[in-house]
C-alpha cells in the first residue's frame, strides 16, 4: 500500500495581472514528495520555478493570484487555511524556505543570532535562553560554531552566511525545505561543500526538499527525482537517473546538451532562441518555435504529460507518436 505523500501538490495554478495581461507564471504544476526525498525544479529564468515556491509558501505579489490547485501536507488541504491560520501554523514552521541570495535574506545591522532566534520568539514564545540553545542546535546542523550568533552578516564569508540562512529556515524543525538557488552567488569549492551538507541534513533530518535550480547538473547531485519546467508548465518529470541519462522531451535533451562535461570530446550546445513571452504565448507545445524536432500537430495542439518507457512523464507529442 502507498504511503500519503510528506506534500502532495495538484494542478497548481498562479498568475500575475500586468498592463500586457494575465501571465500565467505557474500553469498547471502537479508533483509529490515523500519524507526524506528531494525534487528537483530545473529550467531557463522564467520558467517559473520561483513561483512554485512562493505559492508553497503563500507569499506570491500583490499582483499575484492563486487560479487553482490543491496543497496537502501529510494529507492536510493547506489550502483550506485561512491566510493567519496559514501563517501561524505552517509558514517556516512546517515548510521553510533559504531564499536566493544570502546576503539579500540577512538584515545587515542585526546579528546573525537575533534573526536566527525570532522565529522562535514569534511562532513558540519561546524564552531568550530557549531560544538561545534552540539557535545553537540549528547552527550545528549546517557545521557553524555558536560564537557566529554574536556577529553580524558582514563579518561572515559567502559559505557561513549560506550556512546561516539554512540555519534559520531549520530552526523550528520543519517538515519541508525549499532551496531557491542555494549555491548560485558562492564559489566552486564552497558549492561543493554546502551540497554535502545538504545531503547530509535530507539523511539526518528526513527531510523533503524542493531544490529549485537552473543548474540540471547540479540537481543531480541531491534530487530523487526531478522536474524540468518551461514557461510555466512541467517539460517533463520523473526519478533523476531517466531524467538524466535518457531525457525524452527536446528541451531536457538541449539543457542537457548545454552541460560541459569533463570526460565528453563533444562540446556543449546552446539551446536555440529565448524563452516565450507569458502574455503572448504561442500556440501549442509552448517550446515548439525552439524545437528542432517540432512537426505540425507541436504548433496547434498542447501536449499534456505522457508516460514514457524510462519511467519519466514529458508533455511532447513524440511520445505519443513513439507509444
């Protein structure tokens, strides 16, 4: 029998009003995770991964508006809620997010300690020494020694204030992390290291992670599974290793393709074109002016995801053609 899913997430739907019209920045986005699994959101700038993770949360803009879909926690409709139910009970207390750019996420005249303890000030009550020893417990998890509680964030390195923006989004032990381009303003070697641990912490902590990239390379180093969004609709989905040794939608293959690999004679290619406008999206398989494999039922009808032999589901039309 199957296990309910840690987060269950269906047909979710979010878009923006500007002067050009309704940009549907989410369009129909359905996965699942289980405790201890991470999924892996990849594609272009636009493709609106970001805006998964800001509807996850409830914190999409002023402009932003919810069109459909269903979010259950361990089978609870979070939805349901009420904005300050939502806020009290599950915002960084069941599901926390590290945004992208650390320096950006830290308040630079405030030590590192004081924003790690609010949330437990705010959310448990907890007292200054609780909060104090609690700050600590999250500060080991991501290898920080306690003293960084009493400097503020320009005394810290680009790797220790990473660190310490996980800190803070672990300290009230939540259920589900999600990473917003965690590693994208540090250097190769510090990279390297945060991905072990947050390797490490998915292991420890039985976390579910949504890992949210543009980097297919390096959602391979932690993501069970992965999904490759494109203007906001999923390319394709399914467990990493199909994904990434037999990718079956085009524009999987080409972001593949544009990975430099060490030990590979071929060098890597650039996909062709730019990314639709959402306001004026063309009609169709919204890749297909970019497709080198596009033929005429690509320009007029919009594929929706179709089981593949590998194990994964792509949204194209060859697919079906090859079933």
């Amino acid at each position: 029998m199957t296990s309910t899913p840690l987060l269950d997430v269906t047909d979710l739907r979010l878009s923006y009003a500007t002067e050009a019209g309704e940009l549907p920045a989410v369009d129909g986005i359905s996965f699942s995770i289980q405790e201890g699994e991470a999924l892996g959101l990849v594609g272009e700038s636009g493709a609106g991964k970001s805006s998964v993770a800001l509807t996850l949360l409830r914190l999409w803009p002023r402009n932003g508006r919810l069109v459909s879909g269903q979010m259950k926690l361990s089978g609870n409709n979070l939805f349901a809620l009420s904005d300050d139910a939502f806020r009290r009970q599950v915002r960084w207390q069941q599901i926390a997010m590290v945004f992208q750019g650390a320096s950006e996420s830290l308040n630079p005249v405030l030590r590192v300690g004081t924003q790690i303890m609010e949330p437990l000030r705010v959310h448990r009550g907890a007292s200054k020494q609780e909060a104090i020893q609690e700050a600590r417990r999250a500060l080991s998890l991501v290898y920080l020694p306690p003293e960084i509680l009493d400097r503020y964030p320009h005394e810290l390195s680009g790797g220790m204030k990473q660190r310490a923006v996980i800190a803070m989004a672990l300290v009230l032990q939540p259920k589900v992390l999600i990473l917003d381009e965690p590693t994208s303003a540090l250097d190769v070697t510090t990279q390297a290291q945060i991905m072990d641990q947050l390797k490490d912490l998915k292991e420890q902590l039985n976390l579910g992670i949504i890992f949210i990239t543009h980097d297919i390379a390096l959602a391979s180093d932690i993501c069970d599974t992965i999904g490759v969004m494109y203007a906001g609709k999923m390319a394709e989905m399914g467990p990493a290793e199909a994904v990434l040794n037999t990718p079956q939608h085009p524009y999987a293959q080409l972001l593949l393709a544009s990975v430099a690999r060490i030990q590979q004679e071929e060098q890597p290619v650039s996909i062709p074109g730019v990314p639709p406008n959402l306001a004026s999206l063309p009609s169709g398989c919204r890749f297909h002016p970019r497709c080198p494999k596009a033929f005429d039922r690509c320009s007029t009808e919009l594929p929706n995801l179709i089981a593949s032999p590998t194990g994964s589901l792509g949204a194209c039309w060859l697919l079906e053609e090859k079933s």
